[in-house]
C-alpha cells in the first residue's frame, strides 16, 4: 500500500528576506499557513508587518527567500495567484467614478462569480454600506472606505485571504462583524494572514503568532 | 489686539515678525534672483514680441478668402475664449479660496474675513486682467490693428476677464449656479466661430477691424468695476465651506506642476470632479472576466458625455486646418487633436496606472486588465478618426483609397500617445539628479513632459512623410509596438 502525500500548506514561506538599503527589515521568515487557519503577524510599527504581507501577496518583490500559495510560487503578474489571493493593504484605491456597489459588482463579476447581484446585495447589507451604495468613494468616511476595501475581499472567491490591519478606522460594531467574519471565513476552509495590532482581533481570530518584534 | 476682537493687521504683522525670524535669503540673493528674473522675462517678452511682428508681417500678405477670414476673426474668438477660460479657471478655484493653513488657524478665529480676502480678490484680477491683456494685444496684432487698437483691444478683453474674475465672486458668494453655464455658452460660441471659419461661412459684418474698441474698453471697465464692487461687498458671505475646496485644491497643482507630471494634475481635477458629484445612480454590471470591465467603459461613456461632446466638437479643428490649407500638416493636427481631446475617455486606465492595489483585486494578466480598458475608448477614438477622413483627404490631396487607412493611422496614434500618456509614471527621484535652474531634478521629469508627444510624433512621422496607404501601415506598426510595449509592462 502506497503512502498518501500530504497536501502542501495553503501558504508556505520559506527564509523571506527584504532589504532596503543596507537594512534587512524581514530576514529569513519561515510560515505554513494550512487551509482553515490562521496566522497573525504582530510587533511594533516598522516591524516589518506589511513588509511581509506585501511580498506574500507580490506586491513586493522579496530580496530572497520563496512564497508558495498551494505548492505553486506566488506571482505578481499571474491570474492564478490575483485569482486564489484576496489582499487588503493600506494601499487600497478606487475608481473615483464608480460608486459603492458598482465597484463591488465590478469584482464580482470580473471574478465570474455566479450570480454577483445576490452576491453584492449581501456584503452590502453584511458591511452595512447599504445607505452609501450609491455614494462615490471620494465621499466616503475612512470607516466606510475600510468596510468597502474589505468588502472587496468578500464578494469574489478566495483561498487565502492577507489583510493589512484589518481593524483600522472600525468602529466597535464594524469590529465585532470582522471577528465573526473572520471566523466564518476559517471555518469554510480559508487560509488568514494578517497584520493587527489589536490583541482581542488576534486573540479572536489568530490561530498562531508571528512576533516579529521577537525576531528582530 | 483691540478689546473687539484680532484685528487681521496685526495677525499679518506677527506672522511678518515670525517669517523675518527664520528667513534663510540674505537681500543680496533676493536682488540675484529678481535679476535672473528680470532678465528672463525681458528676453522671453523680446523673443514673443518678435514673433509676434514677423508673422503680423506673413498674415498681412496672405490674401485668400479662408486666411483672410481667419484674421479678421481671430480677435473675436480669442477674445471669447479668453473670457470663458478666465470663468472656467475662476470656477474651479473659487475664484476666491483660502490655503489650508489660513483656513484652519485664521478663519476659526474672529477675524474680518472680508479684510483677510479682499486683496486676494484684487490680486486674482489683477493677474487675470494682465494675462489676457497680453495676450490680445499679441492676436490683436497677429490681425493688424493699428498700435493704439492694439491698446485698447488688450485693455478691453483684460477688463473683460476682470469682469468675468468679478461675476464668479459674485456667484461664489451667492452661491449661484449659472457660471458653469455660462462658460460653456461662451466656450459653444468660440466652437460655433471655429465652424464657420472651418466652412469659409464668416460673415463679413462679423470682421473684426481696428476701430471701435475704445468704446468697448469704456464699457468693459465700467461694467467690470461695477462687478467687483458688488463682490467686494459680497466677501463677507463666503463661509469656510466655499473657500476651503479651492485651497486644497491648489498644493495639490502646485506640487503636480513643480514635477512636470501633468497626469498627476489630470488625476486631481477628475478625483475633484466626482467628489463635487458626490453620488451617481448606479448601474449593474454586465458580462464576465474581462468584458466586465468593458461593460464599465460603456457605463462611464453614458455618465459623462461631456466627455464625448468635447470629443466630437474637437473634429472641427482638422476641417479648419483643411480650410487654412495646412496640407500635409493636418494629419499631425488631426492626430494631436485626438490625442488631447480623448484624454477624458481613458480615465479607469489612468486609474489603473497609478493603483496597482486595483489591479491585484482582479484576475486577469496586467495586460489583459489594460486591454479590456482600453477597448470602448479605443473603439469611441477610432471612429472619431475615421469622422476626420474627409478633411485629411482634401487637406492633404490624398487619394480616396488611401484616406480610410490614413484616418485609421492617425486614430491607432492618438490612441497609442493616450495610453502612453496615461500610464506614465511619476518622476523618479531615485534616478541621478541634474543641476537645473530649479535646482537638481532627476532626468525623467524632462521626459515626463513629453510623454505621449514623443509617441504623437512617432506615429505621425511616416503619415507626413508618406501620406499613402504604405505609410499608415508603417505608422499603424509602430503604434502597435508601442501599445503592446506599453500594455504588457509590469
């Protein structure tokens, strides 16, 4: 009888380095990210946490070391790796002529989601942005471009998701939603990378720790 | 500080005094640089002046219908487009505005804003009556006037800007709508004076000639100072809402325009234009993949067709150039004609340039993100070329078989100089820095400057020196190389 090869973990980093100058903000991080769990990076600011978020999802080119999302290498430019990964960094920009539920249907549907209309209409209401589906970006507070950004992240498929600080400009009840979103998002077999700074998020949600501070 | 409140004086003086304290420029540098200043704008103004005579000189020579045409309406239509910039400019910027640093700190406290804001307003039309002084007193010239016409001309359309400077304070403060209207029936008369130019229908009577415009100078003035008064009085109206958008919106130009990078100055009168609007009624999405983002296309064509009207009003620049008898040169025309005009249509592309957080949410190949963008504005282009067939025909003396490819060439080049133009990236300033009179600037913000034009002239080079079938072939290749070079960049 023939062993059966285990599967390779939904993300596997293996000595990430990133060197700016003469200085290795990241250096040699090793990660296993397996389906239905998650990972939360922490440490102090400029500890290198988006740093790393970024090179897992090529947005950033490591110095050295290899990231791997289902066996195959994570690639900037590959439809698979935008396709598999849903990212939400800091970064996060919109269409300044589309309005709320436009830009939600536009990733919908560029992601061939079956039946994106019903899809939208329920993030909508589940990131209660309902009122402002109409509203274009540049009028929204920086709570409700949040929720529009992570939004993004929940109307189109995904097997991993990387999330920059998640929590930022939630409020209390926006907060509370991510958790249990989060955890929802686990247990339908999602892998979870993110950067946080809030204990109670990763406590909640994180099913191990990366400090990075340790490591520095 | 009287008992009653700051008096805005003595806040300009303490900020004078705190200034003084920390100026880093000795008067003798000051003294330098007004030189090279003064030296650069008189040697500037001499070499304008002298261009200006000599062709006054080759205009007066020309006796055909069209050119002759042309002179006499020149000053008309310069005089009209002047005013509706001068609206337009005033508009977008208030005209009266406030920097964000004044708007947080002075206008909180219990100052006169009128005295905070009128020499504002004074130094607004000051510039806007200089600027276009000048510059009809240049076209004045360039259609013959007399010198003391040429006078009173620029005197008159500068007190016309002023006026128009005045009207938008006025409407700024009283929170009235129909500036916006009014400058495009001014901008849809210069268009409608393009027209008949463009179809040798200039009526005689409309001829502008060098008499009379004292007269209009006298009026001009009169109904200008009227207007500003009225503004002046209407100063102390304006709350922080109307003067703040103007203030934020100027470092934003300013910093666009120190580097050159005129697309970043395209992204902040857009990123403005939809914050003004606010809301849209949304439009559901159709199709899948690729064609979804086509399908967007579509619905922003239908939500500003603003942009498509400006398109289509510009076709009358190659028929005028076919009327001037331009020949050969018409095709450049057409082509950077349709390269400026279409700028509007291929704005999710520039978004997509400039974000690439955007591209990573989708997913397809960067190229394929591109092309589905560009495909309906390419398809809008194209046709648009193709609406110029008839003038480069004539203009150039082109054989009817090879009037339909050359259109297209001149198409598939705007179209190419757009997406170069769009997807440019901003200076680098990691790149090796060149002394330059504005200091050390790194080398790709002079290339920042050309962006598009270097592929306009790429493109247009084998339709000037071969306008046949062949060489649109040979242009149509060269664009595509660019295009694909362009749409498969990381």
């Amino acid at each position: 009888m023939s062993r059966k090869k285990s599967p390779p973990p939904r993300l596997r980093v293996r000595g990430l380095t990133r060197r700016f100058g003469d200085v290795d903000v990241v250096k040699g991080i090793d990660l296993d990210l397996k389906a239905g769990a998650a990972v939360a990076l922490v440490g102090r600011n400029g500890a290198g946490k988006s740093t790393v978020l970024r090179c897992v999802s090529a947005a950033d080119v490591p110095t050295a070391g290899t990231v791997e999302l289902d066996g195959v290498k994570v690639e900037e430019r590959s439809p698979l790796t935008r396709r598999d990964m849903a990212v939400v960094m800091d970064d996060m920009d919109f269409f300044p002529d589309l309005s709320v539920v436009e830009h939600l249907d536009l990733f919908a549907r560029a992601h061939a989601v079956p039946d994106a209309e019903a899809v939208v209409d329920a993030v909508l209401h589940e990131v209660r942005l309902v009122p402002q589906s109409g509203q274009l970006p540049g009028t929204l507070s920086s709570g409700q471009r949040r929720r529009l950004a992570l939004a993004s992240a929940f109307v189109r498929p995904r097997k991993l998701l990387v999330l920059d600080e998640p929590e930022a400009r939630l409020d209390s009840a926006g907060l509370e939603w991510l958790v249990e979103r989060l955890r929802r998002e686990k247990a339908d077999g999602l892998g979870i990378l993110l950067a946080s700074h809030d204990a109670s998020l990763v406590e909640a949600v994180a099913d191990s720790v990366l400090d990075l501070d340790q490591r520095s | 500080m009287s008992g009653q409140g700051p008096q805005l004086r003595e806040l300009r003086q303490q900020i004078r005094v705190w200034r003084r304290g920390r100026a880093d420029k000795r008067l003798v540098d000051a003294l330098s640089d007004a030189y090279v200043a003064v030296f650069a704008t008189a040697m500037l103004t001499s070499m304008a002046v002298s261009v200006v005579l000599n062709v006054r000189t080759v205009a007066g020579t020309c006796t055909t219908t069209p050119c002759t045409d042309a002179r006499a309406a020149l000053p008309w239509l310069t005089g009209l487009a002047l005013v509706a910039g001068a609206l337009a400019v005033a508009g977008l910027f208030g005209p009266m505005l406030v920097s964000p640093a004044v708007g947080s700190w002075l206008l909180s406290t219990p100052v006169d804003r009128t005295a905070l804001l009128r020499p504002r307003l004074a130094g607004t039309g000051a510039v806007a009556f200089a600027l276009a002084a000048v510059v009809a007193a240049g076209v004045s010239a360039l259609s013959g006037f007399p010198v003391e016409a040429i006078a009173a001309y620029g005197g008159c359309v500068g007190a016309a800007c002023l006026l128009a400077v005045g009207l938008a304070a006025v409407c700024q403060a009283r929170r009235l709508r129909w500036l916006r209207l009014l400058t495009w029936v001014l901008a849809a008369a210069v268009w409608a004076g393009l027209v008949a130019l463009a179809l040798d229908a200039v009526p005689a009577a409309a001829a502008a000639t060098g008499t009379g415009w004292e007269v209009a100078l006298v009026v001009a003035a009169v109904l200008a100072v009227a207007t500003l008064v009225r503004a002046y009085a209407d100063l102390a109206r304006l709350g922080r809402d109307q003067l703040a958008p103007g203030g934020t919106l100027v470092p934003g130009l300013s910093g666009a325009l120190a580097g050159l990078d005129f697309a970043l100055v395209y992204d902040v009168l857009v990123e403005r234009r939809w914050r003004a609007r606010s809301t849209v009624r949304s439009v559901r999405g159709r199709g899948v993949g690729g064609s979804a983002l086509a399908w967007r296309e579509v619905v922003r064509l239908r939500r500003s067709p603003g942009v498509l009207v400006v398109l289509f009003a510009a076709l009358v620049l190659p028929y005028l150039g076919d009327s001037l008898g331009l020949g050969r040169a018409d095709l450049l025309l057409a082509a950077a004609t349709g390269f400026l005009a279409s700028l509007g249509l291929f704005s999710s592309l520039r978004v997509l340039s400039r974000t690439p957080s955007l591209v990573r949410c989708l997913p397809l190949t960067p190229a394929a993100v591109r092309s589905a963008c560009l495909s309906v504005p390419s398809a809008v282009l194209l046709v648009w070329a193709l609406a110029t067939e008839p003038a480069l025909q004539s203009a150039a003396g082109l054989a009817a078989t090879d009037a339909v490819p050359l259109a297209v060439a001149v198409g598939v080049t705007a179209v190419a100089a757009v997406v170069r133009w769009v997807s440019g990236r901003p200076p680098d300033y990691q790149l090796p820095l060149v002394t330059s009179p504005m200091g050390a600037v790194p080398t790709s913000l002079y290339v920042s400057a050309a962006r598009g034009f270097d592929v306009l002239v790429l493109g247009s080079a084998p339709l000037l020196l071969a306008p046949t079938s062949t060489g649109a072939a040979i242009s149509i290749a060269l664009d595509g190389i660019v295009l694909a070079v362009l749409l498969n960049r990381p």
